[in-house]
C-alpha cells in the first residue's frame, strides 16, 4: 500500500532522468509538474499555476487512454514507495478576506524513492489515485486564489469543480493522517467559496463533514488535535453554530 504521511514543507523536487518511460515515468513527470506550479503559487501566478496543473492532469489522463488499464496498473518496473508533504503557499493568502472564515492556503505534493520489490496492481492504483486527488486539489487553490485576487467567481466555479472531483478521489483512498488533512483541506475551501457568495446551506454542508473527518483523526491519534489541523477547528467553532454575515444590501 502506499505511505502517506505528514511531513514538513519541501523544496522544488528535480526530475532522476530526461525522458523517463512507462507508469513511473507518467507519476515522476506529473510530480515534476505539480512542483513547479506549486513555486509558480508561491510567486502568486495563480492563474500560470493552475494551468500547469491542468496541464500534468490532462497528460496523465492521456497517457492512461493510450496504454491497456492492465499494463499500466501491473507493469513490472519498480513502484515507488509514496509520502505526502505539505507545501506552505504564503502566510497572509486569504486572511481576514471573509469575515470569520480562513482559506486553507497550503498545497499538497508527494516525495517518493523506488521501492525495493515490485507491488501489486491496486497497490499502484491507490498511489495514482492519490496523486490525481493531491493534483486536482492544488488546481482548486489555484484557481481560488485567482477568483479572489480578480474578484471574478468564474474563478471560483471552477475551483468548486475541481475540489469536488478531489473529493471523489478521496473516497477511495485508505484512510490516513495525511489524506484525512487534505479532505479536510478541501471541505474548508469549498466553505470558504461559499462563505464568500453567503451560501449559508452550503457552508454548514462543508462544516459537518469537517467535523466528521475531525472526530475521525481525533479517534484514530488518541491525542490533541495535531497543529497541522487546528486550523480547520478554529473555522468549525468559529462559523458551525451560527451565520451572521450578510450579503451587501442591493
């Protein structure tokens, strides 16, 4: 099974070789893609992030339609033994913007090495998986951060898709302390989109399955909330019991 954990913030991962080939050679270029929006997001070049991202999504999706599904899932090159890391985006990245409601502004990445013994075929499905859902969800922030500085909800309709389709992704991962924050990453800035455009059906929608995925990681560590999620704590007790913003007077 893959490894997914929380790690702390990491630096621009180079690629091992020029032209790598096969399924490895798909994950290690979406990873190398995926890198570099994320210093693009850094920058604040939303918009040339998220099409980077768009861009490593679209050519795995390709790939995948090129090549027989079994192939693909079993080639016997070595797999790659897969963490999750977070990636700090910048401090101030939608504070105070909303009212009471704060964007979860760090992206997700993987680091990976080559794994001693081949794996199994849903062994490599579960790390692709996590690799597309890790890949839409940045695509997500992107484009939110770019409806939020252009102010044009286009933007923002589109970041809801995307965070929707990592959502899906995430439902079919094994449950983890690293897939469990990014879950609760993308409820927490779907919230925020909707807490922008006073939705407020929509928002307590998100805020309950946050707080599901809450009492999960809190059940399953045995401890107090680890600081990597009390951010998502602080908006739950802050907005769950109660709406009070009001959309502008026409």
């Amino acid at each position: 099974m893959s490894q997914s954990v929380l790690l702390q913030p990491t630096a621009i991962l180079q690629p091992q070789c020029q032209e790598p080939m096969g399924r490895q050679g798909i994950f290690t270029r979406m990873l190398y893609i995926n890198e570099k929006a994320i210093s693009l997001l850094r920058k604040r070049q939303y918009k040339e992030a998220a099409h980077l991202f768009q861009r490593a999504i679209q050519h795995a999706q390709e790939q995948e339609y090129d090549n027989d599904e079994d192939e693909y899932f079993n080639h016997s090159a070595p797999v790659l033994t897969v963490k999750g890391a977070l990636a700090t985006i910048c401090e101030d990245c939608g504070s105070s913007d909303a009212g009471s409601f704060e964007l979860y502004s760090n992206a997700f990445t993987l680091v990976c090495q080559p794994a001693h013994h081949g794996d199994c075929g849903s062994a490599v499905r579960e790390q692709d998986n996590l690799l597309h859902c890790v890949m839409f969800y940045n695509l997500g922030l992107a484009l939110q951060l770019e409806g939020m500085v252009t102010g044009q909800d286009r933007y923002s309709m589109r970041s809801i898709h995307a965070y929707e389709t990592a959502l899906g992704l995430i439902g079919q991962l094994e449950r983890d302390p690293f897939v469990q924050t990014m879950e609760l990453g993308t409820l927490n800035n779907c919230a925020h989109i909707h807490y922008r455009m006073f939705q407020s059906q929509e928002v307590h929608a998100c805020l309950r399955l946050m707080k599901n995925t809450l009492y999960e990681i809190t059940d399953g560590w045995s401890f107090d909330l680890p600081e990597q999620v009390t951010h998502f704590s602080t908006n739950i007790l802050m907005n769950a019991n109660h709406f009070t913003r009001q959309a502008p007077a026409a």
